[in-house]
C-alpha cells in the first residue's frame, strides 16, 4: 500500500521532504508524479500534481502480478487505485527527529462506517482490529508493509483521506513541522495533533510509537 499526496503544484514538495526526511525521486510521467525515498526501507508516500486545483490525499494497493492502473471508489466515496507490486515488503524506519510516516487514515461519515470497515477488509484481506477509543478501528497490516490503514468515523457526509505521523514526542514534532511551514488546526492534548500543510491539507502527529506494529 503506497500513499498519495494530491496537490494542484510542486509547491508543497520541499515542506514534505523536510518533515518526512525523504528525498524526492526524478519525476515521471510527464512530471506529475514522484516518490518520497527514505534512506532505508521500501517507499510507501509519494506525490502527484492533479492539475486541477484539488488537494488531498489517497491510496494506491499494489497487486502481485497486476499492470497498469484502476481507479476505484469505496462505497463512502474515497477514491484508491490498482496499481501493479514491484516487491516492496521492508518498512521505512523513524527518520533522526524520531517521527516516520505511520499511516494512511481514512475518514468515514458514521452512516457508512460498519459498510466502510467491511469493504476495506474485503478488499486487503486484512482484519479490522478496535482501539481504545470507539471511533477509530485499523486493519492488521502484514509484517514489512510501510503504512498501516486507519478507519476513523466522522460527522458530516463526505469521506476523505489524510495522513499520520507517529512521533516519541508529538510536541517536539509539532513544533518542527510549524518551523517549516505547516499550521496548527487543532490538538488532542496526548494524543495527536492536527496540522495543515503549505496547501492547506490537513494531515495529524500522534503519539503512537514510530516502532509501533
């Protein structure tokens, strides 16, 4: 499973390598999409140019076996894609400032929340696993795979998809990310802290573990 970040230019490309502390692949297709490389471990984050002005995120799963690419739609409406699987089965590990790039949440409007679940489910493979806070369950991702899938229900009727850091100290990380350009949104005291990019997409820091499974 690899994560997109969706933006209308390369604006927001350094901020991204400087908080992931991934270097920026050579550009392909035309320039609208490159790879955020960690210095070890498989990639799992890269970056397309939408052209139209749109700004989010989503999700590509890799198929053994398959060639070109799908788009598809959720039955909540998150957009992922089909692409083919070029063997990547090792996790990145935390970068210096001890945060890493930990997983890919989707945000599901409660009346499609149990659908959602099921579906996501279905379609990896993987189990749906509780927390300890009723609005979040997660898919029990196979050892080596870079990002772990994180359900989350909301209110409102639109789903959407953004990313999370796991940081040992989220204020610590909070504070790296404002120094380089992103806005605080809102916070979580412990827990996490949500933050906007030099885009405007909204992405969180948690507390979880970097080293967590």
């Amino acid at each position: 499973m690899t994560g997109f970040l969706d933006s209308p230019s390369r604006v927001a490309e350094p901020f991204w390598e400087a908080v992931t502390g991934w270097g920026l692949s050579p550009r392909r297709d035309g320039g609208t999409f490159a790879t955020l490389v960690p210095p070890e471990g498989d990639a799992c984050l890269r970056v397309q140019v939408t052209g139209d002005g749109s700004v989010g995120a989503h999700l590509d799963l890799h198929v053994k076996g398959f060639s070109g690419v799908e788009v598809c739609r959720s039955p909540a409406g998150i957009v992922f894609c089909l692409v083919g699987w070029d063997g990547e089965a090792v996790r990145p590990g935390p970068s210096a400032h001890g945060s890493v790039v930990d997983q890919l949440c989707l945000d599901i409007p409660e009346a499609v929340f149990e659908r959602e679940c099921e579906f996501w489910s279905r379609v990896t493979g993987w189990a749906v696993r509780a927390t300890d806070r009723p609005e979040f369950r997660f898919l029990e991702r196979p050892a080596g795979m870079g990002i772990r899938l994180l359900l989350q229900r909301v209110g409102g009727e639109r789903a959407g998809v953004h990313v999370d850091f796991a940081a040992g100290d989220v204020d610590a990380e909070v504070g790296r990310h404002v120094g380089l350009g992103a806005v605080v949104v809102r916070e979580v005291p412990g827990e996490w802290t949500t933050l906007r990019d030099p885009v405007g997409r909204e992405y969180c820091v948690t507390a979880r573990s970097p080293h967590s499974s």
